[in-house]
C-alpha cells in the first residue's frame, strides 16, 4: 500500500513509517518541520520519503495525498501547550483534520487512522469505580487540564464520523495513553524524555508531580497499533471505530524509582505539588478492544519500556 503519515517525523510517525516501509508499504512522512534525526533514528529513509508541508495547507496535503491508498493523520498540537496557543492550536487540530479528511476524500483515499487521545475522557475521579478501567463506552468528560486538547480530538473523531457516514470514507483511529519512548520532544513525551533519557545520561533531574498518577505506552506499540489498524480488512470494523491503546499506570514516584533501579546512580529528585494525576488524565483505560481487533497485545510492560527507552538513550549518547 502506499501510505501517506502527517506529522511524520514525530516521535510516533517517525516509528510508524518505519514500520510501514519494513513491511513493504511506500511511505511518505509529511511533516511541517521534518527532523532528520526522526528519521535517522528509525533505520534511515530507505522505502521511506520525507516531504515538507503544512496540514493547514490544502496544496501540500492534496499533492502529498492524490496517489495513496491511507492517510495517517498525526499532526497535532501536543497537550497542555494548546492552553497557551488556543488560536493556533484550534487551526492545527480542527482545520487541519478537516482539510486532510477533505483531501483523501477528494482523491480518493480508502482509509484515513487517526490519533485520538486518552485526554477524551476525564480524570479517573469523574466516573464511577465500576466503570474503571475505562472501556471505549465511557462517556468521554475531557481531561480539565488540557481541555482545548480534548475537545479537538472529540471533535476529530465526529468528523472522521461524518466522513464515514456521508462520504463513505473508512475513518479509524486509537486513542493512546501518554507515550514514552526514544524522540519525544513535545508534551508528555517530552517531558518523561527529559527526566528518563537525563537520569540515564547522567544529568541531574528534578522529578515534579510526583504523586500524580499517569498510564504509559510504548512508543513502539502506539506505532504498531497504528500500522495494524491501516492495514487491518476494512470488514473488521463494525460499530466502534476509535480505540484506546491501553497503559501502565504508575504514580511519577515509583517511575522515577523504577528508572533508579535500571539505573543505579541516576540523579533524580522528586517533587510533588499534590496533583492526584497528570494534567487530568484518566489512568485506569482498558486496551483490551483493540488487542482482540488487531490481535496484538502490547509488548512493553513498564520495566522492559523503561530499560528499552534507557538503552536506547544510552546508545545515543
Ligand atoms: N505523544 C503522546 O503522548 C500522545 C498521546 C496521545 C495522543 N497523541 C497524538 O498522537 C499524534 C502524534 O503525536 P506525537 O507524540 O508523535 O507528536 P510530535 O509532536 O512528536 O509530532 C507531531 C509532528 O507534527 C508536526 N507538525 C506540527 N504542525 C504541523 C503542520 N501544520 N503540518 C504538518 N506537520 C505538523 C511536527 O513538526 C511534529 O513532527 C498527535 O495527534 C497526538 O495528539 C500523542
């Protein structure tokens, strides 16, 4: 197949798209400030085609899109960063999945997956203990810390909807816990970069939140998720459509302790303003849905994540 990844030289489209070319797919990353470190460090550009352009961009996306048979929208504005830049943020994240929905309509697109987020449902408080963990039924409440966030994606996953349902178009996608793993740089992933790859590398770090709770994925299975649900019979999809990928939870004390053991004479110092979770984030999600639809388990628990994160950083370094 050939498969067009926005966003694509992220931490998670960079990995997808290796993913994709190892498994014999054409792919092309589009991505509006493409970093050749992504891409270097996900095996190089063999089978894999780097281009620059804007989502927000009808001209950039339509030539990106007009000869491929699924679209991976990434690109997106991360987290508690849209609180700063709500003007920007909106134009990112409701333009510009409307304007790559409207291209792979246009030229014919099959399939267009999406990233969602966990940050659709609120915080583990605001349901009832019998509804935790949280499955894809749940009413999504918006986690309160990044609510423009949260609304963008709700807002992504009714116009994948209304794409379905009036154009036809096949529009699917995950929502995934907060994703650890070698090239975050932005939002969450960033920040657990900084404290994990810093403590691993020999840097001293402060740890804040240290009591807040937080449910981590592997960058490696978000990636492979996303590779699944593009290549997946589109007759496996029957009335769900936007899947969570399920996590570890932990509270940043025990990852910081966890990350103490792999790493012995790591300096890490940990705060704690009291927050019970990470900027509102539920914590209790079940993946469960998706490894029976995909028929993939996630690979990482947080140990072996946390040791092929540290690993990899060292090897960097
Ligand atoms: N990382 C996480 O913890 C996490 C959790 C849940 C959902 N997600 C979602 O997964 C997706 C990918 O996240 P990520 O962590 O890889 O993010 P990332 O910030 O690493 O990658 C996003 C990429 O989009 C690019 N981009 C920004 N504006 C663009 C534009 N106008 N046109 C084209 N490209 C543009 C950036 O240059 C960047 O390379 C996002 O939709 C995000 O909301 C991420």
């Amino acid at each position: 197949m050939r498969v067009l990844v926005t966003g694509g030289t992220g931490i998670i489209g960079s990995l997808s798209g290796r993913k994709l070319a190892d498994r014999g797919h054409r792919v092309r990353l589009l991505d509006l400030a493409p970093d050749p470190v992504a891409v270097a460090r996900n095996g190089g550009g063999d089978g894999v085609e780097v281009v620059a352009g804007d989502v927000l961009s009808f001209g950039d996306v339509g030539a990106a899109a007009r000869d491929v048979d699924v679209v991976v929208h990434l690109a997106y504005s991360l987290g508690e960063a849209t609180n700063r830049r709500p003007y920007a943020a909106t134009q990112l994240n409701v333009q510009g999945t409307a304007t790559v929905l409207e291209a792979a309509r246009l030229f014919g697109v099959h399939r267009v997956v999406l990233a969602s987020s966990i940050a659709v449902y609120g915080s583990d408080g605001a349901y009832a203990p019998a509804e935790l963990p949280l499955t894809e039924d749940a009413a999504t409440r918006l986690a309160p810390g990044m609510p423009l966030y949260g609304a963008g994606k709700l807002y992504l996953e009714q116009l994948a909807r209304v794409y379905r349902t009036t154009h036809g178009l096949l529009g699917v996608g995950i929502r995934p816990s907060p994703v650890y793993g070698p090239g975050g740089v932005r939002g969450v992933s960033g920040w657990l970069s900084r404290v994990i790859e810093g403590a691993a590398t020999g840097r001293t770090v402060t740890v804040d939140r240290g009591d807040a709770r937080i449910s981590l994925v592997h960058v490696e299975d978000v990636a492979e998720q996303l590779v699944r649900l593009v290549e997946l019979d589109a007759t496996a999809f029957t009335d769900r459509h936007f899947f969570n990928t399920g996590g570890d939870a932990t509270t940043v004390r025990e990852l910081a302790a966890l990350v103490r053991e792999i790493v012995p004479e790591a300096r890490l110092e940990v705060t704690s303003d009291g927050q019970p979770d990470v900027a509102g984030l539920a914590t209790r999600v079940s993946g469960r849905a998706l490894a029976d639809l995909v028929g993939y388990q996630r690979r990482y628990d947080l140990e072996s994540g946390l040791r092929a994160h540290i690993a990899a950083a060292r090897a960097t370094a």
